[in-house]
C-alpha cells in the first residue's frame, strides 16, 4: 500500500524546506516509521551520486541519510543545473537529456510531469511516510501553468501542503497571508496548516502573530520554529546559501596550527559541499571570496572548486583578477588544489570540441599543472573507493564530470581508485594538485593526512558522523518546537 505523504512548500527561496525537511525526516525515522524524501524538480549545482546511479540534488542524498535510507534518482527526478543565467543542464532521473533556455524549460515541464510521478509513485511504495519538498516559492502564479515543483505537483498528486515562511528575513506574516490571497482557490485548498521557521529571540512576542495569520488565511498554524545554529554543519542546497554562512573559524588553539585557506566563490560553483568538512574544522579559517575582493595574500592553501561550467568560471576568475592572486601565491610558495572543474582550470588548456559549454573552442588554464583537458560525452558518475598512492589512506568519494585530463603531471596521480584507475595530478614540487574526486575530505582519516601535512590536526573526527549527530539534534527541535502528531495525521 503506497505511504502516506506531505508537502512542505514556501513563500520564497531559502526559507529552510530542505532543513525541515531532513529533521522531520529523522524525526520520523527515530519514531520507528519508514521514509523517504522527494522533490520533484531541484535547481541546484550541488549534486550527489545516487546509489542506483545518476545524480541527486545534495539536500535529497542528505535527506536520505535523514531518512536512514540509500539515495535513489527518483527521490529528485528533476535537476536543473544552471550552466548559464538563462539556461541549465536538464538530468532527468538521474540522466542528462539535454541543456535548454529558461523559456525552453517551462515548454518541457509540461512533458516532464508524467516522469515526476512516475517517480514519486516508486518512492511512495518503498515508504509508509514521504516527504516532499517544494522548490522556490508556491506564490509564482506566473510559472503555475507548467509548475512542476509546487502546487502543479501537489495538485497532480493529491496530496497536502504545509507553507513555509521565514520569519528571519521579516514580513512573514505578509507572505503567509500573500500567498493565500494569490494562489487559486482549488490551490489554496490543498494548504493544511503553515509554519514559522527561523524565529530568533523570545518567541512570545509573535504569539499574536502565529493567530493574526491563522485568521486571515483559515490555516491552522503548526509551529514557530527556532533558528537551528546546527544548519551550518549541514550542505547548502544552494549556491547563494553560501554568501550567508557563517564558516567556522578559529585562532588556532589546543588542537594546532591554524589553516588558512582561501576558495574563490565562482558564478557557477559546484559540489561545493567537498568545504564542509574543512569548514567545520576547529583549527581551519575557510574564506569564501567573494567577487570584487582579491585573494588573501597571507592564505596557506587556495582551493579551487568545482564548476557546473568550467570555461566560464575560468573567464570569470581572470575578470576577478584572481589569476594573478594565484600566480602570486604560488611564487610565494603557496599551495594549490584545484577540485574537478578546479583541476582542470589548473591546467595548460581546456578543449569544448564539441561546444559542450558554448561556442567551441580551446582556451588556456592557469599553467600551473602540466595537463590538458579535453571536454567530451559521456559524462562520468559514479561512486567511488581507493587510497592515497603516497601513503595509502584509505578514501572514499564520488565523481560528476565532462572531460578527460592528460599530461605530464598525471603520472604523479594523488589517489589509485580500487578499479584500478588513477586519480589526480600533483607537480613536480607537490606544491600544486589536481583530483576529479569529490567528497574526499569527509573521510576522518583523509582529511586528518592532509591537515597534519600543513601542521594543523583535526578537531571532528569523522564529518558522516558530525551530520548524523547534527541530524538528530535538529529532530529534537523540531519534536520540541513544531507539532509532528498533527503533521501526521494531516498526511495522506
């Protein structure tokens, strides 16, 4: 019998759904009931391998480790991957099928709601509880007609919507009351009750509040919601999460030597949730640099991200005059590790033969590793295992990547994956370092290796254990703080 399912929609972007998501999620779990997450259409460059094949968005992997269950492609059906302001990647369970215009992409969801159901429908059968999360704001009425994501979904599903509204960034109750006054009855109808997410200081004074809202939109409310500090120890589903975190930062202390490192925030940054387990780090000073700001001069390590396009973030690093913060480093004797599309920036060349992120073409890396890429189907995922080829360590990771890397500094490889492929390439002077692998730095051992190699030790121990943890507090304030019994028995 297929489980019974709730959707947590919002007023807007970034009002915590996939955080609340993911805790009601452990809560649920921790109560003894089997889950899982979907959301029908993510737009999102933070991506993650699902363990069937094919890519996630992150906040889904993450919420199937809320859900103590394995990644599936069809707990996010639909990724959009933006590769440009006006275009994205379509991977559709788990698969690229093409690049497409904003418009080209509200044309194609109308076709893409039959595979979003498809999906959901397997999800529902493997679970007595779904929950689905929303993307963006239920408001859009503009985009309603080919919605996928909101009420479109909700509506083709038969299924209840919690509204969401973020109460941090202000006028919530003009938005809660908003959306109800601009959604179509039929819509509105679908809305079972609402919550107030992220209050900080003392929740009294919104009493009133939390009914003003009840009254004016006839939902009932479910909770007022507390700002969770621990988010910050959880990935950002989104790029401009980013601006907004708070990286953790220390001054040195009993646990050694302070780590600067310095990662420039390109426009199309990916997978950028490989920092999380360096930001966490107590004895690691992570700088997210902003554009219109130079690299740090006093930095021990610039890491270079990965990128949804590589060619263009390359242009955009020289428009930032970062190139030469970089060079300029590196003659100082500076470190160097470029992550996936970082890597391959790190390089002499890069090739899109195929014009496979635009017009195609070759344009020149930073010279910084002797090794060219080339740019070319198919597109490689995939979960992976393997050891350090200097000493060993064991790792484990994952790759999502266009291209094949070639060159003299390949046969200084970083890692020997257990297919027996290598992994990376590392200069003569082992002052500049390139890897395809993601997700590397989660692993204790690992990243504990490539602290102590700069003097700093690590504080966390395993970072899979930290989100566990973190997971589990954050379903504790949601038990304490939202009504989980009535979320219950409003699903169906």
């Amino acid at each position: 019998m297929p489980g019974r399912a709730i959707m947590l929609q919002g007023t807007g972007s970034n009002v915590g759904k996939s955080v609340l998501a993911a805790g009601i999620l452990r809560a649920l779990a921790n109560r003894g009931h089997a889950v899982s997450p979907f959301k029908p259409q993510n737009m999102s460059n933070n991506a993650a391998v699902a363990s069937d094949g094919g890519e996630i968005g992150r906040a889904q992997a993450l919420q199937a480790r809320a859900a103590r269950v394995a990644p599936s492609v069809h707990m996010n059906p639909v990724l959009l991957k933006p590769s440009s302001d006006i275009g994205a990647q379509i991977v559709v369970q788990g698969r690229v099928e093409g690049v497409a215009r904003a418009r080209e992409l509200q044309d194609a969801k109308r076709g893409l709601l039959p595979r979003v159901l498809e999906s959901f429908r397997k999800v529902r059968e493997t679970a007595d509880f779904v929950v689905v999360e929303g993307a963006g704001s239920a408001s859009e009425t503009n985009l309603r007609d080919t919605d996928i994501a909101n009420m479109g979904f909700a509506a083709a599903a038969n299924i209840p919507v919690l509204l969401i509204g973020d109460i941090d960034r202000g006028g919530v109750i003009a938005a809660l009351v908003g959306t109800k006054a601009v959604l179509d009855a039929s819509d509105a109808a679908l809305v079972v009750g609402f919550v107030v997410n992220k209050m900080r200081g003392d929740p009294t004074l919104f009493d009133s509040g939390m009914t003003d809202i009840a009254a004016r939109t006839g939902w009932p409310g479910l909770g007022l919601v507390p700002f969770f500090e621990g988010a910050r120890l959880l990935p950002a589903e989104d790029a401009y999460d980013l601006s907004e975190r708070s990286f953790a930062t220390s001054s040195g202390s009993e646990c050694g030597q302070r780590l600067r490192i310095a990662v420039p925030h390109l426009p199309r940054i990916a997978n950028f949730d490989d920092l999380d387990p360096l930001s966490a780090e107590p004895t690691v000073e992570l700088t997210l640099v902003e554009r219109g700001t130079p690299l740090p001069a006093d930095a021990d390590v610039v890491i270079l991200p990965g990128s949804k396009a590589t060619v263009a973030d390359l242009a955009a690093l020289r428009r930032e005059g970062w190139d030469i913060d970089i060079l300029a480093h590196r003659r100082r004797g500076g470190r160097v590790l470029g992550l996936c599309g970082g890597f391959q920036m790190l390089g002499r060349t890069i090739a899109d033969p195929q014009g496979l992120e635009g017009p195609p073409g070759t344009v020149d890396g930073l010279g910084l590793l002797e090794v060219d890429t080339v740019l070319a189907d198919p597109k490689t995922v995939g979960e992976v295992t393997g050891e350090t080829v200097r000493d060993g360590i064991g790792l484990s990771g994952y790759e999502i990547h266009m291209g094949r890397t070639g060159g003299a500094d390949m046969e200084r490889p970083l890692h020997r994956l257990s297919d027996g492929r290598a992994d990376g390439a590392e200069s003569k002077d082992g002052r500049v370092a390139g890897t395809y692998l993601h997700g590397i730095f989660a692993s204790g051992r690992y990243r504990a290796k490539w602290l102590r190699a700069f003097g700093a030790e690590t504080g966390i121990g395993d970072h899979d254990e930290l989100v566990d943890r973190t997971l589990d507090e954050l379903a504790v304030h949601l038990e304490t703080h939202l009504d989980v019994d009535r979320l219950i028995s409003l699903a169906r």
